[in-house]
C-alpha cells in the first residue's frame, strides 16, 4: 500500500474539514467552553477553547493516521491483503470521525449548553460500518476481536468475525433506533448495554470455540 498524495487528497480533505471549521469559528467562541459530558448528559467540565483543537487532532487526524500506519507494521501482512475494502474502510471511518467532529464544534459554538446527543446514533453508524467489513477482515494484531483465541486459530477468527460482524450490525441499527425513541439519559444507558453485549459475546464466543477445536468431544 504505497501513498499516493493524489489518491489521498481527497480524504486528507475530509480530515482538515473540522479544523478549517474550527479555524472559522474560533473568534466567536467564548474563552471557556464546555469540553467534557457526564452520562446524563450534563456539562461537568469547562476548559479553554485551546482544548478545542484536540477535537480533530484525536478523531479524524488520528484516525487516518492509524490506517495509514497499520498495513506497514503489521508482522503478518494480512492486512494489505484486503486491498481495496481496507480504503473503503479507512475513508468511512476518517469521514465519519470527521463528521462527529464538526458536529461537537457545532454544539459548542451554538447550543453550548447542551449535550452532544448525535453521538449515539453516530456510534451507530461506525457499528454498523465495522460490522459490514468484519466479515473480510484477515488475522492481524490491529483491527477486530484480538483475543489469544482468534490470533492462535485462523478457524476462530473467521467464525468470530462472521458472528461479530452479524452482531455489530445489528447492534448498530438498534443503537439507531433506540436514539430515535428514547430519551437522553435512557438512551445513552441503551447503548452502553448494547456495545457491552456485542463487544463480550464474541470474545467468549472466540475462547469457547476455541476450546471445542482444540477438545472436540
């Protein structure tokens, strides 16, 4: 996987969007501004608009930096094997961050005094996004359900990642569904039980599994 600044143009455009928004906005945002939310979705931290740019320098920047980094370290190589699906991961997961980004800034600029709700039906659509490549995803120490159990069998990792990717999914259409209809407080609490079930059963089910190859009755 070789850069191509031309290639990547396009989504080192998506990563700069949120600082060129915040860049904009900068001179209208008060010296203290709201940087961090409790579960109920109050404001329990104040802190100087500096912090602001952490914002994208910690999802979009460092998103796409992590992708572009992995497929050179990864000992097995198996994720530059995935070819084009790993961009198309790369460019969901960079945009998609970038999209959370703005929509912080967004907030705190306009409604500072409440709480970011979109973050839940966003994390359901980045669910839904790792849930839709599990399936392709190949062994390797960076990206999906990494237990000793999948890195050892090649077996386990398939069958992990093929219910996994099932789960996700699912789990990030009800996550959307739920943000539809609950409200706030109820609804961030929904979520966190739904990431919880999806992101434990796979990891059990990777160690059971394991167990049955290994000790078939």
């Amino acid at each position: 996987m070789k850069f191509s600044i031309q290639k990547e143009l396009p989504l080192i455009s998506v990563v700069l969007l949120p600082f060129i928004y915040l860049k904009y906005v900068w001179n209208d945002l008060p010296q203290k501004v709201p940087v961090h939310w409790n579960l109920q979705g109050e404001i329990d931290r104040y802190g100087s608009k500096m912090e602001l740019w952490l914002i994208p320098i910690l999802l979009p920047l460092l998103s796409y930096i992590i992708f572009l980094i992995v497929p050179h370290i990864d000992p097995k190589g198996k994720i530059k094997n995935m070819g084009a699906k790993y961009g198309h991961l790369k460019m969901w997961v960079t945009l998609l961050m970038s999209v959370i980004s703005i929509f912080i800034l967004y907030t705190i600029k306009n409604q500072p005094g409440s709480s970011p709700d979109y973050i839940i039906p966003l994390l359901g659509v980045l669910l839904l996004i790792f849930g839709n490549y599990f399936q392709t995803l190949k062994a390797n120490y960076f990206i999906g359900i990494r237990t000793p159990w999948t890195l050892e069998n090649e077996m386990v990792w398939k069958r992990t990642h093929r219910i996994a990717g099932k789960l996700w999914f699912v789990g990030g259409l009800v996550i959307l569904l739920g943000s539809s209809i609950l409200d706030g407080q109820i609804s961030i609490k929904f979520a966190l039980g739904i990431i919880s079930l999806i992101g434990l059963f796979p990891i059990l089910y990777s160690y059971l599994l394991f167990r049955k190859l290994k000790n078939p009755a």
